[in-house]
C-alpha cells in the first residue's frame, strides 16, 4: 500500500494521511492508492502539515485489528519514536515496540 | 567570561523579534514552507526525524551558570526534560514546537544566547579547547581571538552565503584538544621567536565524505592582521569554492584541488590587497575583550593535598581530572556517558544541577567539550571531593574520560533525517560490554566514535576505533575504521574491510581490542600499537 505522512506544522510531530484527516498514529493510515501528489498538494494549501511524502508501507493483520508498517526503517522509526528513549515513543508501554521498527 | 556590550544585546533582540514576526506570519498561513524554511534555518530550527529539532549555540563553548539554567529550565517547559550536547560544542533540543520558539529564542537572549548561524552556508559557531583559560600548557588564552572572530563572523555580510558551511576552531596549545586541523579553518595561537603572540593558520581540513587534515598555510600572523588574515581565506573561498556541487564545496576540495601551495599563494595576494583596506579591528577592541577573560580571584596558596581514600572517588580523580595552571585547582570533566546511556544526553535536572555546582566551587563557569561532555575549569582541590560527590550522586559522577565508555555518537537514525543507521544503541551496546571499571583500567584510553551516516557528525573518521552507519539494503550495517585521531597527531583512520550487523560491530570492536592486548607494550595506548604494527594483525583477528 501507499501511505501519506508529514508533520504537523505547530508541533513538527509525524503525522500520517488518514484518508480525511491527520493522525499521529500510524496504524491509522490509509492507502491513497495514486492520489498521494493530489492529497499533498491540497493538505499543504491548507498549511496544516508540511514535508510530506508518499511511502511504501503494508497492512498485516494484528490481534486487536491491523498494524501498518511503513517499508522503510527510518519511516518505522519516525512512526514509533527513538529507539534508546521507549517512554517518549508513541507505544511507551509496550516493551516490545522497539522490535516492531527492526 | 564575554558579556554582551549594548551592540550585541540588541542585534540578538532585533531578531528574537523579527523571528517572531515570521513565525506569526508561518502560522498565519502567509509564509508557505519553502519560504520560511530558510528563515528558520537562520534561527537554528531545522525539521528531523520526529519534530523540529533546535540548535542553539555556544560559542567556544563556555558557558556561565546563569545560561547553563536556562538551558535546563528549556529542556523542561519546552522539550522533553534533556537536552542533547554536541560535537560541536552546542546543544540541541529534540522536541521543539514551533509555535514556542520565539520564547525560547527571547529566554535564551536575557542570558546572551542564540541559535543565530548554527545552520546555512556560513560561519557557524567557532569551537575552542575547553581547557581555556584553565590548562597549564596554553601558551595564552584562546578564547579572546575567538570572541573576536566572533563578533567577526556574526551577521558578516560577504560570509552568509558561503558555497557551504564553514567551521573555525581556535586552540593556544601544542595538546590540540578541539580537533583544529579538522576544521575548515584551525587557528593556534604561538609565541614566536621574539616572544610576541600570533596565529599560525590551518586550512582545508574536513570530515564528511572526503576527510581531509588541514595544511598549514602561515606560520605567524601577527595580531594585529588576524581578522584581515581570516578575511582574506574566506573571500578566496567564497570566489572559487565549488557551488556546482554540494559534495565538494566545501574549501577542503578547494584546497586540495587548488594545492596548498597556490591557495596560500592566493590568501596571500588577497592579504596584501587587503591590508591597506583598514578592516581590522584595532588592537583596543581585543584588548577590551581580553579583559573578560582574566583570570577568576583564585585563591593564592590554596593545597594541593587531595585525599584519596574513596577509592572511586580516586578513580574518577585519576580519569576525569586534569592538571591546572593554578597551583591547589584543578580542571573536572563531567563525563554524560553513564554505561549503557545516550552519550551527549542530560537530563533538565541534571543540566540544572551543574549550573548551580559551576557556581558554586568553579567561579561560576562551564564549558561543553566535543567529546560531548562538560567541564568544570576550575575547582579548588579542597572542593573536588563535595563536588565529586553530588555529581556523582545524580549519575554524573563517571570515571570513564577518553576510555572505551566515553563514546562520541552522533544523533543517528533515532532521531537524524539524513541518517543511515542508528548510532546510539550501537554505543550502548559497546559501552554494556567494556564499561567496567577494570575493563576500562585493562585497555586504557581509547576513543571511540560513531556517525550514523558519512557526514561524520559523530568524528568516526577521528576515532582510535570508528564506527560508519551505512544503509545496506534498507538494513542497517557498519564499517569499522582503525587508526583515526583528532589531537597534535592528527590522522584519519581507515576502513578494516566488509561491515557488520549490531551485534557484530560489537563483537569487531571487542576482537580488535584483544589484538590491543595481546601485543602492546609497555606504556602503549590502542592508538600507539595500532601504528606500530598496522592494520593487518587487527584485520586477520577480526575476519579470521
Ligand atoms: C541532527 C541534525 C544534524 C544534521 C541535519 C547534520 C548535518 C550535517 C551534514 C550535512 C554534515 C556534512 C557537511 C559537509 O560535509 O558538507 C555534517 C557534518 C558535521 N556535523 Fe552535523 N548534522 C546534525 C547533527 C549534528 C550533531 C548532533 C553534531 C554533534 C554531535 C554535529 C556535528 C557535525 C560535525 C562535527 C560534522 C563534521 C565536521 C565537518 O566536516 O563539518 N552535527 N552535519
Ligand atoms: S552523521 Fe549523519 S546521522 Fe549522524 S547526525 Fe550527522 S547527518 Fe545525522
């Protein structure tokens, strides 16, 4: 699938493409298929997110529903957070998080 | 230390405001991105991996207690509680909003601070020994010549759009502790024969992709044609340095393209075209500056005895201490490379916390290495040891300077957009394995450095041991360089041969350190032994 993320323009945080709106959380993101350049150019007129860019990612089927996972590594790592600072990444209670970018 | 004369004070303020008219005008919506992102690059605010990430500057890297406050009380109203100490003396902040800045930006003006060209194509801020003012064997203060190359470069109409960055660093000892020939420019500041002081100038010295040691190109130039002398490098870079390409516009390649030979020739020219000019400050200016920098009311006669008996405490004397030109003080480094931690990485507390040490048992003064730890110039022995103890109380008691466990590491894939691999677990790992006290007391001084990527942010290529993050395949792996040194003996270290996975590059630096071992001789650091028998014995260990 094709996934849409940038950053929020008052945080800087990473945001990803919902399909109609922003989330910080990855695994809400939607395949935007070919519209990825259409969706970005309009989102960017809007001026709530900024740097955004289409990347590869893929949908696996989880316990408690799915998990996307963008194809690159320092796309994961931008979804989850730093890798040496647990407590400061979107799943902090999670011990295995870390694993999920490697 | 410098304090801001009026003209300082108000250039910083001017653009405290008109930075935050910019952002006003970013949120508003009437900037787009591609306009502001140079204005906020001006100010130090660059966008990475997870946030916008703020550099803020400290030149020559000494700070008072006052500033050192501040940039905790930051870390904590504006970041997540740590703040990030640099390879280039700076600090950085990893979770800055931008709709923030601007008041940070003001707390940082109330104590004479900025972030003012710590990015862009220009003088970036210039980096000193952190033993200045402080080490016994400095032939004079370098940090005067630095604060006026300071006031030089800022807001330097003809420098701000250079073909690429540039970095001055200014040393006034033989022992050079700030990596000058790796520099841009270096400066060290000499006696000459007659006994007056003077520069001797090194340019073309670089890492990134193409490391290169500077050359000297004048051996004395006296004070009074310093900042013309400096004029006369950039303005030949600034015509003839590559803007074609980004990868060789830095004035190393000018330098090594040109010789070292035709582009003294040319400096020289523009020098004496110069000269005349009546650019250079008058001699008064420094003499007003110098002022600042004299000595803090040492106390006369204080003693030298140190009792020893904690023995860690002994330990950390032996490794983290260094001697001071005052007789009865010291010079302490406070090493932010705990086993298993974020080299660089402090926490707004403990940031807090030297500050108000500083204070109180070193005249009120800090400075940032680019080994990425802090110094206290100088302790009067009689407090070493209340000293000692409350650092070490909140973790920042660490004997572990220039061992194996104080590794440089850059940002890395962690938190780095241009990274290729992650830099900082690699670190924790070989700092888990060799932080031992009598790891580290069995293999001595060793300085190991890690870079995410070839820009070399985190000095590999100066490293006894360095370690290159590349991206293999989308998987990321790491070369192995032996060999390299930033000191008096400049050298680049070389590449041992294929890369390793995480875990091998651990079990590479552990192998190399066994050939170490096994075939050093009396009184041989790593380093030592690597020149005396060369790469092929550490090759052979590591790739069987
Ligand atoms: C995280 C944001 C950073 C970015 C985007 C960045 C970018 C770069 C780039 C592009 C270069 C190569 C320049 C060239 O060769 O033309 C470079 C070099 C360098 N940077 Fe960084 N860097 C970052 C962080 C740091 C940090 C955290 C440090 C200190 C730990 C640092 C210190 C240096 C040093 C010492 C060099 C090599 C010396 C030189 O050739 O200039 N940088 N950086
Ligand atoms: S060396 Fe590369 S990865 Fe490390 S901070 Fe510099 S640009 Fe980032």
């Amino acid at each position: 699938m094709k996934i849409l993320t940038g950053n929020d323009l008052k945080t800087g945080a990473v945001t990803w493409w919902t399909g109609v709106g922003w989330s910080l959380d990855v695994n809400d993101a939607a395949d935007v298929g070919e519209d990825g350049a259409k969706i970005i150019a309009r989102e960017e007129g809007v001026q709530n997110v900024f740097a955004a860019y289409v990347i590869d990612g893929e949908k696996t089927a989880a316990k408690d529903g799915w998990t996307v996972r963008p194809a690159h590594i320092k796309d994961r790592i931008r979804a989850l957070g730093p890798t040496v600072r647990p407590d400061l990444t979107l799943k902090p209670s999670d011990p295995e998080a870390v694993n999920w970018v490697i | 230390m410098y304090k801001y004369d009026s003209y300082d004070q108000q250039m910083v303020d001017t653009r405290v405001a008109e930075f935050r008219d910019q952002v006003r005008r970013r949120l508003s919506g009437e900037l787009t991105e591609e306009q502001f992102r140079p204005l906020r690059l001006q100010n130090g605010l660059y966008l990475q991996l997870h946030a916008y990430m703020l550099r803020v500057a400290v030149p020559y890297g000494t700070l008072n207690s006052a500033q050192m406050t501040v940039l905790g009380d930051i870390a904590d109203k504006y970041d997540r509680g740590y703040g990030h100490f640099t390879t280039r003396q700076n600090i950085q902040y990893n979770w800055i909003k931008l709709e923030d800045t601007p008041d940070i930006l003001a707390d940082l003006a109330k104590v004479e601070m900025h972030a003012i060209q710590t990015s862009g194509n220009c003088i970036r801020n210039i980096s000193s020994d952190q033993y200045a003012g402080a080490a016994a064997d400095e032939v004079v203060d370098p940090r005067p010549y630095a604060e006026l190359l300071r006031q030089w470069s800022s807001f330097h109409p003809e420098f701000l759009t250079l073909p690429r960055k540039f970095k001055i660093a200014v040393i006034a000892s033989e022992t050079d502790r700030a990596a000058m020939r790796l520099h841009d420019i270096g400066i060290k500041m000499v006696r000459n024969p007659a006994g007056e002081i003077g520069a001797q100038f090194y340019a073309g010295g670089g890492m990134g992709r193409t490391p290169m040691i500077g050359p000297m190109i004048r051996e004395f130039v006296p004070l009074d044609q310093l900042i013309t002398y400096s004029e006369a490098c950039l303005r030949v870079y600034n015509r003839y340095g590559r803007r074609d390409n980004k990868y060789k516009a830095r004035i190393k390649i000018l330098v090594h393209e040109l010789g070292k030979d035709e582009y003294t020739r040319q400096v020289e020219e523009e020098f004496a075209h110069l000269l005349g000019q009546g650019i250079e400050p008058p001699l008064a200016e420094l003499e007003r500056i110098k002022q600042y920098f004299v000595d803090p009311a040492f106390e006369a006669g204080a003693s030298d005895e140190l009792d020893l008996s904690d023995p860690d405490f002994r330990l950390w004397v032996e490794r983290n201490t260094h001697a001071h030109k005052q007789a009865g003080y010291v010079i302490a480094n406070v090493s932010l490379k705990p086993v298993g931690g974020i080299p660089g990485d402090a926490s707004a507390d403990q940031i807090r916390l030297m500050a108000q040490l500083a204070k109180d048992y070193s005249f009120d003064e800090l400075r940032v290495t680019h080994a990425q730890n802090i110094v206290f110039p100088h302790v009067k022995k009689a407090d070493l040891y209340t000293l000692w103890k409350a650092l070490d109380e909140a973790g920042l008691g660490i004997a572990n300077l220039d061992t194996l466990g104080d590794i440089i590491a850059c940002p890395g894939l962690d938190y780095c957009s241009l990274a290729n691999a992650r830099s900082i677990p690699v670190a924790q790992k070989i700092s888990e394995r060799f932080g031992s006290a009598e790891k580290q007391a069995e293999i001595g001084e060793l300085k190991l450095k890690i870079s995410g990527c070839i820009n070399a942010c985190g000095h590999h290529h100066a490293g006894h041991i360095g370690i290159l993050g590349v991206d293999k395949k989308g998987v990321e792996n790491y070369q192995l360089l032996l060999g390299g040194c930033e000191g008096a003996d400049t050298s680049l270290g070389k590449i041992t041969g294929p890369g390793f996975d995480e875990n091998g590059i651990v079990d590479a630096v552990e192998k190399a350190t066994e050939v170490y071992l096994s075939n050093k001789q009396d009184g041989e650091r790593f380093l030592d032994t690597y020149r005396r028998i060369g790469m092929d014995p550490f090759k052979e260990a590591i790739y069987g």
